[in-house]
C-alpha cells in the first residue's frame, strides 16, 4: 500500500518539527528518513503511525485520507527503538497479543494464532525462543521479536523508529542486512527512520533526507551519495572537505584553483564553497594544471584506508584525503611532505549565507 | 555589557585571506544581529588578525572564542586590543558556568500568577480529558460486559484486594485499641466506661476505618498504579499498545478502576470488624466490659445506617485513588526518574482527596442529619 505525505505541518510551541513536508511512498518499498536528532524524521513517522496529530496537511493511505483515522483503524506495524515489548509476557504471547485481543467476530480461532505466531518466530527465526521472557533476550533477538509482534496484525505499513539505535554496531550491521533481506521476502511498504547514513545507504531503496523539519532530497542511495542535491547533503553523507571561494561566469576560484562550474553561468561574483570528499582528491608529488600545493601535516592509518590530512598552500585550510592502504604503502606519503592535491569531483554552491547546512551556534539570535 | 555608540556600527567582518582571519567591524550583539555570523563555514585558519577590530561585546566574544574550536590547532591573536583580550579570557573562562534561568531574575508577581494560573488551567484541562476519556471507557465496559477482561480484573482484585488484608486488618485492630484506650480513660472518670463501646463502634463504622483503609490502598495500590502505566509509557508500550490496536484505558485503567471499586467497600467491612474487636479487646482489658456486654450495648448503640455511612463512602474513594493513579501514571513522561516523581505525586494527591473528599461527606451527613 501505498503512503502520500501530503503539506504535513507539525509545530511544538514556537518551534516548528515539520514545515510542509511532503512525501510519496510507493507500495512494496522500503524508506529510509535519514538527518541529524531534531530534523523532523521521528515525528513525520510518528504522524504517520498516527500517535501524532499533524497541524496542517494530509495523509493518504492508498489515496485514502487517513488523517482523522486513529492509530488503531491505520493498521500499521509500529518498532521502536526500545522494542517495547510486553516485559510481563512471553516471546509467544507477544507476538500473539495483537490477535488475542481482538473482538471475537474477527478473532482467529486458537489453533489458527499458535500456527501464525509460529510462523513469524520462524521469519525472525527466533521461533526456538517462544516460551522465554523479553528480559532474558539480547537486543538484537528483542528488536526482532518486537518486529515480529508488528507483523502479527498484518499491517498495511510497516514503521520502524531507530530500530537498531539501541543496539552495538556488529548486531546492527548483521541486523539491517537481515532487514533487508526480510522485506525483499514480505514487501511491505516500510518507512524507517535512521541518523546514520551508512545505514540508510545499505538498507533503503529510497533515502530521505531531512534537515530542520524539510526535505532536503530524496532519490536512490547512489543518487544521494553521487549527487547531493544541498550543501547540507553533501555534508551530511560522509566525510567532506569544503572549500571556500568564489563563482563568476560559469568558473569558480577556489583557493587559487580554477574549475569550470557551468551549471552556475549566470552567477556573477558570488561567494561560493566548494565540496569534495576525502577519496577523490588525487595525491601526487608532481605540480601540474589544476593542482593545489600543500603540506601533510598528519597521516593516519584506518583499517582499510588511510587519512592524510594536508594543509592547502594557499589558504592554510585543512584538506581530508583518503587512499587506499595499497596505495599508501606503493607511495609512502610522509608528514611534512609537499604534495600536489586534484579534485577528481568537486561540487560548487553558491551564496553560502542562504544555504549553508551546519552555522556555527548562533547565541545571539533574538 | 558596552553600551551601543550612538553612530551606527560598522558591520561585522571576517575575511581569510593568505592562512589568517582578519576580523573587522564591530562584533556586538546590535551588529550581529543585524548582519549576521561573519565567519565562513568549516575550518578557519589558526591565525585571527584583530588589528581592525572595532567593538566588541559578550555575544561577539564568544562567537570568536566558538571560532577559536573549530581551528585545527592553538589560535595566535594578532593586533588584539588589551580591553578585547580581557574579553575573550572572561569569556573563555565563564562560558560553559550555568547561565542562570533567563527568568530567574526578577519576575513580577503578576507574570507568576499568570503562569501558574495558565498551568493549572492545562492541568485542569488534562484532568477532564482523562476524567471523560475513563468515563466512556467503563461506560463501555458496562455495555458489554462480556469485552471486560477478567484476567486482569480477577488478578487487580487479589493484588490490591486479597494481599491487603494483613496490613488493612492490623492496622484497624491497633487503631480500635487507640481510640478506646484514649477515650476509655477520659471515660471512666466520669464511671462512663461503658460509653467506650459507643466510642470505638461509631468511630470505627462511621470513619476511621474506611478513612484508614483509604490510605493504605491510596500508598499500596494507587502508587502501584502509577508505577506500572508510567514504566509502561516510559519503554513505549503504550504507544505499541495503540498501535496493535487496543486502547490502553480498556486494558490497564478499566480493570483498575473495576477491581477498586469492588475491592474498598470489602476491606472496609473488615477494617471495622478488626477495629471493633480491637476497642473490644481493650474495653475486656482495661475497662472490665467484658465482650457479653460489649456486644449487647453494640446492639443499642449501632444501626445499620451508621455501617452504610462508612462503607457507602468506600467505593467513592476506591474511583479517586484509582482514577489519580491511573491518571498519574499517563502524565510520566520521559525516563525512570518521572516514574518515580509521579509515584509521589499520586499518592499525595489520592490521600489529599480521600480526606478532602470525606470532610465533605461530614458536612453532608451532618446537614442529612445521618
């Protein structure tokens, strides 16, 4: 089924969660709302779930309006990042719970319960643990079972708050594949809500990005990674060095490096900053067109990769670069050694003032 | 803080050039406000050049010493003014202390009663929700009886019922030797020893038994209460309660509210035969009312009236520590420790209510002439 988010607005007070937020969800995929504590991603879901009520805006069920509809007539499936499950009952009786109570003309016979709950046990593949309580289970088979309890009333919707927010990062690793692995199998439409990229990037068909109750893009997770649509985005999706500098005509003077910018041919002496991750930056001991001089000032190996950080010539600016562990140990960078740096990609944005992501703390505003 | 030169300020600045900050303008709070954060996004070069700088206050000084944390190494000032210097270490020094609560100056008598009044009106409000929420919850329960859920009643009633027994029983049976200890020997001054039996019969059936059960269950039950659905809230079961598609009032606050109300009136009838016996005992001891006569005189002095006094205000009772606790229990929000603050309030509150309540029942019963 299918989920359209529709001018949803949301305020606490004077401060505002959602500002016309809207969103489509088509049937069968799996939607990651990714974006720093505070932007918003808990309570478009919780609104969508129906524990929250918006201020202004739609919610479509299957083109359905659902807004006025209570949370228990949405049939959603509902994980939070705590589990939530019944401390005073069993794995079993969990799971079972949202059938138990229903009212006797739409209740499954016993025989029919035991079956379905059986079965879900079998998909989390916890089914070994049925008679034990939730306090004896570890985090990940907690998690789990709380999914499996959200399957048990057959939601049109799945919904998934931090599931693995609780959790430590092996289980949460092993646990996302799995997901992933699950809703390829059951293809609900599912909405999960993450601050942690890679997790959204592995997990999600659709990645949406979220920053002070707006949506800052939405596309696949190459799209997102490959072409960030915001500086904000940029930022927010792994490590990033940023440049600043100025854009005319369609050419860009960062730090003394020129780089064509076309897409900004109309621009006119603007301040511009300039993205470019650690992994495409090219190092070599050799200066030529369209490099920057600079000085290692600190290498550091980290597993796979290991991270130089230069000090750019010219503007006495940190630069982040990564290389492979191979190819540090064919060159053997040095600190205090001058290197050549070549952006392979570089982003340009315009007019930082307007829409630069992260400002420095900003006491005075009145 | 300086007070603002009457020319207008000239705006802040913040320009990298060559690995240094040159700041220029003035850096106050009326100029950055104005004109916003100079400083460029990302990391700054570790050398700030203030040679040009103009004014400066708190608001820009910290703005600088923030700057200062997002320089890769140790920052060297250039051309800084001594005045400026000062400013920045006083700031560097005080600006993690705990700025005091933006109203905890001075407000004026007529904000607090404002603020208080709007507070308790949101309060109240709630209060009504609740009131009216549990109303049609146990309205529904009645129409369908067959939908209410008798494990949780049946297991309400033995935990708030049937485990409260001992203490209830001991504690009306001490209370009946109090009073007839205490009124006996005033009494028997007077060689009106047989009075006592009166005494502790009407005091025990008509209050002190149905008051002090009150309590007991107020600080058992009521408390447990509280504590159960606020630990609920807190782990979000509540929220998977709905989800699943059960209203939370139908399976935690109805039973309660149920199992309560059968309950009280049950522990007030043996909270008066344990008192009475206990002011019997006394009266046999201390008083040479042997039990025969105890119980004839009880006969005389006691009607079934004053019995249904006491134990007609039982289920009253039994519906404000149920509904307080309840209610208490839905208004913990965040983690552990508002369980507990929540815990507190409700028993405060139910026994406030119990005796508030009762005291009203005085002034009605006395003008019924009950």
């Amino acid at each position: 089924m299918s989920i359209e988010i529709r001018n949803i607005t949301k305020r606490f007070g004077a401060y505002t969660a959602l500002d016309e937020v809207s969103l489509d969800v088509p049937a069968g995929e799996l939607v990651a709302l990714l974006g720093p504590s505070g932007c918003g991603k808990t309570t478009l879901l919780r609104i969508v779930a129906g524990m929250e009520r918006p201020d202004a805006g739609q919610v479509l069920f299957h083109g359905e309006d659902a807004t006025d509809r209570h949370v228990r007539e949405r049939q959603v499936g509902f994980v939070f990042q705590h589990y939530a499950l019944f401390q005073h009952m069993s794995v079993f009786e969990n799971v079972a719970f949202g059938l138990r109570v229903r009212p006797r003309a739409t209740r499954p016979p016993e025989a029919e319960i035991r079956e379905r709950v059986m079965k879900l046990l079998a998909l989390v593949q916890l089914d070994w643990l049925a008679g034990r309580y939730p306090a004896q289970l570890s985090g990940g088979q907690r998690q789990r079972i709380a999914l499996a309890r959200a399957l048990a009333v057959e939601p049109r919707v799945l919904l998934l708050d931090e599931p693995f927010g609780a959790l430590d990062t092996q289980v949460r690793k092993e646990l996302r594949r799995w997901l992933r692995r699950l809703h390829d199998e059951i293809h609900v439409t599912s909405v999960f809500v993450t601050h942690d990229q890679e997790e959204a990037l592995e997990v999600a068909d659709r990645v949406v990005v979220m920053n002070r109750g707006h949506i800052e893009q939405i596309g696949t997770p190459d799209e997102v990674y490959e072409h960030p649509a915001t500086p904000f985005v940029y930022q927010f999706l792994g490590n990033v060095n940023l440049f600043h500098g100025r854009v005319h005509a369609g050419v860009a003077d960062v730090g003394g490096l020129r780089v064509p910018s076309p897409e900004h041919d109309a621009v006119e002496h603007a301040a511009a900053l300039a993205y470019v991750r650690p992994h495409d930056i090219e190092l070599s001991r050799q200066p030529g067109g369209g490099a920057l001089r600079g000085t290692v000032a600190e290498v550091r190996p980290l597993g796979p990769i290991v991270r130089l950080e230069v000090i750019a010539a010219p503007t006495g600016e940190t630069v982040e670069v990564e290389i492979t562990r191979e190819r540090y140990q064919a060159e053997t960078f040095r600190s205090g050694e001058v290197l050549y740096l070549r952006p392979r990609q570089l982003r340009v944005f315009v007019n930082p003032a307007a829409n630069a992501a992260p400002e420095p703390a900003r006491d005075f505003a009145i | 803080m300086p007070d603002a030169p009457p020319e207008p300020l000239a705006p802040p600045l913040a320009e990298c050039q060559a690995g240094r900050v040159r700041l220029a303008g003035a850096w106050t709070v009326t100029a950055l406000s104005a004109h916003g954060d100079p400083l460029p996004a990302g990391e700054l070069p570790t050398c700030f050049d203030a040679s040009a700088l103009g004014a400066l206050d708190t608001t820009g000084a910290l703005l600088l010493v923030h700057a200062e944390g997002r320089c890769a190494g140790a920052v060297a000032w250039e051309g800084l003014r001594d005045e400026h210097a000062e400013l920045l270490d006083l700031v560097r020094r005080h600006r993690h202390a705990a700025a005091p609560h933006a109203d905890a100056a001075s407000v004026g008598v007529l904000a607090l009663l404002g603020r208080d009044t709007c507070r308790r009106l949101a309060e109240a409000r709630d209060i009504l929700a609740f009131l009216g929420e549990a109303c049609v919850a146990c309205w529904r329960a009645l129409l369908l009886p067959h939908r209410l859920r008798l494990t949780p009643l049946l297991a309400n009633v033995q935990r708030a019922g049937f485990e409260a027994l001992p203490i209830v029983g001991l504690l009306s049976f001490l209370m009946g030797i109090v009073i007839a200890y205490q009124g006996g020997q005033q009494l028997r001054t007077y060689g009106a020893s047989l009075f006592v039996v009166d005494l502790v019969t009407l005091t025990m059936l008509r209050e002190m038994a149905v008051i002090l059960t009150a309590i007991i269950v107020a600080g058992r039950t009521g408390s447990a209460y509280t504590a159960q659905i606020g630990t609920m809230r807190v782990t979000e079961e509540i929220d998977a309660l709905r989800t699943i598609g059960i209203r939370p009032l139908d399976l935690l606050v109805v039973p309660k509210i149920f199992a309560l109300v059968l309950v009280l009136p049950l522990l007030t009838v043996y909270a008066d035969m344990m008192g009475v016996f206990g002011g019997m005992f006394i009266a046999d001891l201390m008083f040479g009312v042997s039990f025969t006569e105890f119980l004839q005189r009880l006969e005389q002095v006691v009607s079934l009236r004053h019995f249904l006094v006491g134990v007609g205000k039982a289920p009253v009772f039994a519906l404000l520590i149920a509904l307080v606790g309840c209610y208490q229990g839905f208004k913990v929000s965040g983690g552990a420790d508002a369980v507990g603050r929540q815990t507190t309030v409700s028993v405060v509150q139910a026994i406030f209510l119990v005796i508030v309540v009762d005291a009203a029942f005085s002034v009605l019963f006395s003008a019924l002439r009950v």
